[in-house]
C-alpha cells in the first residue's frame, strides 16, 4: 500500500478500536470510524483513479478488512459490504452510472447500503418476490427489507429486486436508489447477541427508479451477485474474522507467555491447545490467500467465476473462516479461563469476539453453502481443488 492509503488505514483503525467497545454496548452504528474512513478515501479503496479512488487491488481489500476487522468487526463488516457494492457498479455499471456516482464514492460522500434480502425469500440472494413497475418513463420501487445494514446511516442504496411483476423469481435486477428519492421506513430495530455495531434494522422502501439507474441492464443481477457480490463478501467477510481472531490471539500470547492466566505454556495440554488455536489461523489464511490469488487470476484473464470449482472454493472460504475462527476463540477462551477470557472487563476483548463470531455462519447461512458445495461437487469431477495449479486436475474416464 502507499503511504497515503497506509495512514488512512491505520487512523480509521485507531478510530474504530477506540470506540469498539462502547458501539458493542451501545448496539449503535460506528459512526466516529465510518466518518474517518470517509474522510480519508478509504470508501474508495476500489474506486478507479480516473474517479477520484484509490483504485485498489483485491489483495489491498483483503488486508484491509482484516486490519479493521482486528480494531471492530462491526466497522470492517460495514465496510467490506459497501466495497461490495461499489465493486458491482465498477464492474457493471453503465458510464453513465459510474461517472454519477464514484466520484462521490471516491469523496466520501456516497456510502452505499445493501438490500438483498426480503421477507418473501428470505436470505436467498437468487430469488426475489418484489418487482420493479412500470411507471411513467420508468419504474416504481417497493420493497420490504428485513435486514439491511447501515440502513440509517446510508446515502444511498443498491437494491435487488425482480425485473417486472411477471418475471420469475429468478429474473432480477440491481437497482440505486439515492435516499433523497427515497421514502424509507424503519419497521425494525437491532438488539443482537453480537456485530451489534452493524445496524441491521429492517424497513420498508419506496422509490421511483429511472432506467438509467439499472446497475448493468434489466436481468442482470445474477451475474453480478456471482461476479461481484459473493466473492467480494467471502473475501472481505473471511479477512475480517481472521484479522479479529489474530489481533486477540496476538494480545492473549504475552499473558500466557507472563504467566498472567493459570495456563502454563509448558504443561503439554495448554502447548496442545495453543498449537490448535494457531493451526486454526494458519489454516484460514493460506485457504483465503488461496482463493484470493484464483479469484484475482480469473479477473485478470476476464473468465467467469461462475464455473464449480471457484463456487466450491469461494463457498467453502466463507465456511472454513466463520467455523475455525469461532473455534479459535473458543479456544482462546478456554486457554485464558474465567477471569481473562470469559469477563467484558477483560484486557482482552475474547468476550465480544466469541459473540461478533457467532454471527459468521449465520451470514448468509453456512448450511446454504454447503447444500451448494455438494451440488456443485458433480460438476467438478476434475476435483480441481484451490491453490493449485490447473494441471493438477484429476484425469477421469471421460478425459481417455
């Protein structure tokens, strides 16, 4: 990273971790490090240059979330979730579009909320129940929300939603909708176990949407789910577990290691539990730095990841992070005991960290994923497994 950006992460770090604990108690929205990333670019850490942006690489986004997600996994979770929106108007946008809006991306001025879900599909991100109507020379949106994070606190929205009211479920388009043309409702609050930075509440929208406004065209919203909102989320989402769990693992080690905790690092069961909640971070991060090179590979030869093989490894990123790094807190908990690992008071947020994870395999559901993992596997029979190379493809009957 450049100097510039260097700083930008670390002041908006600082910020966040400062306030962590009081957006954790509170339940409120990070305000104070979502307006530092505002006020130092880092919205538009994938923003072209020619917009104004950083113009950032997945590599640099990755080792971003991961650094905020060690200062407040609420601040990095938000964050990483309006870089995915705006890495879908990068890659689909018309010109039109992104000439309107990166630039205020790029200033700060434009954080962009998410509305993926509704009531009728639940979490279900391929299907959809609302549809855009015809109206006029354009559409009319409707749309009931039971999550969407940041939902007060966005300037403005990208919004999934059926192409017209006799599309299938499956025909969807990804629309903007800017909050001054938006009449929003808040229908539901967020009072949660953990993430309680977030802000998911639920609401319900209404908001004319010009055709202009269609992030890629009518029907698009497949692709740009498979292209853009998954493997950003999995990346950005695995990052900022690890980077959570690694900061406290880093900040526990000199209390074991000083004898602080009735933990001796020299009696073999607590050396074994150790081993176990390291291998648990070694093994989240060569996974994620796996699938980050493949994904990054396929974007620079511009080929899908829509095929198999990257669907199971970028389902299987979200599941392997969100079950290692539970468990490494897990283990982390029980390496500090009650008076270190169990208490808020703690020098050591293990607390707040266990419970911000619990949310993990909730988030876009784990079991999800794999149902789709074992479709999927069928249509890999080469086995073509992450971090290696094409040629180590399994030759089947087919291929003699």
């Amino acid at each position: 990273m450049t100097p510039t950006l260097t700083d930008a992460v670390r002041t908006v770090a600082d910020i966040a971790r400062t306030h962590a604990s009081d957006v954790d108690v509170a339940g409120r929205f990070p305000v104070e490090a979502i307006t530092a990333a505002r006020d130092k670019g880092l919205m538009g850490i994938l923003v072209p240059v020619e917009h104004g942006g950083f113009g950032g690489s997945l590599p640099q986004l990755v080792q971003i979330a991961g650094t905020l997600g060690g200062a407040c996994q609420s601040t990095a979770a938000v964050w990483v979730m309006h870089c995915q929106q705006v890495d879908a108007l990068v890659r689909f946008a018309s010109q039109e579009l992104r000439d309107e809006l990166l630039p205020h991306v790029a200033s700060g001025n434009l954080y962009l909320g998410s509305v993926t879900t509704e009531r009728s599909s639940g979490g279900r991100l391929l299907t959809g129940g609302s549809a855009l109507i015809a109206e006029n020379d354009g559409f009319q949106l409707r749309r009931d929300a039971p999550i969407v994070t940041g939902a007060a606190h966005a300037d403005g929205f990208l919004v999934k939603v059926r192409s017209a009211p006799d599309a299938a479920p499956s025909d969807l388009s990804l629309v903007y909708v800017p909050r001054d043309q938006l009449q929003l409702e808040t229908t539901g609050g967020w009072d949660a176990l953990g993430m309680r930075g977030v802000e998911n509440l639920a609401v319900t929208m209404t908001a004319p949407v010009p055709p202009a406004h269609i992030v890629g065209g009518p029907g698009r919203f497949g692709e740009i789910a498979v292209e853009s909102f998954a493997p950003i989320a999995h990346l950005g989402w695995a990052a900022t577990w690890l980077g959570a769990t690694r900061r406290c693992w880093a900040e526990l080690l000199p209390l074991l290691r000083g004898r602080t905790t009735s933990a001796d690092p020299r009696d073999p069961l607590t050396a074994e539990r150790m081993a176990r909640v390291r291998g648990r971070l070694e093994v989240v991060n060569a996974y994620l730095h796996a699938v980050l090179a493949e994904v990054g590979e396929e974007r620079r030869r511009e080929r899908s990841l829509g095929h198999a093989a990257m669907q199971i490894h970028l389902n299987t990123l979200k599941v392997l992070a969100a079950e290692q790094c539970t468990e490494a807190a897990r283990g982390m908990i029980e390496l500090a005991g009650l008076d270190l690992g169990y208490r808020r008071d703690s020098p050591v947020a293990l607390e707040r960290l266990l419970r911000d994870l619990t949310a993990a395999s909730l988030t876009y559901s784990d079991t999800r994923l794999l149902l789709a993992n074992g479709a999927l596997s069928v249509l890999d029979p080469h086995v073509r497994l992450a971090g290696g190379p094409p040629d180590t493809a399994i030759s089947t009957k087919e291929d003699r």
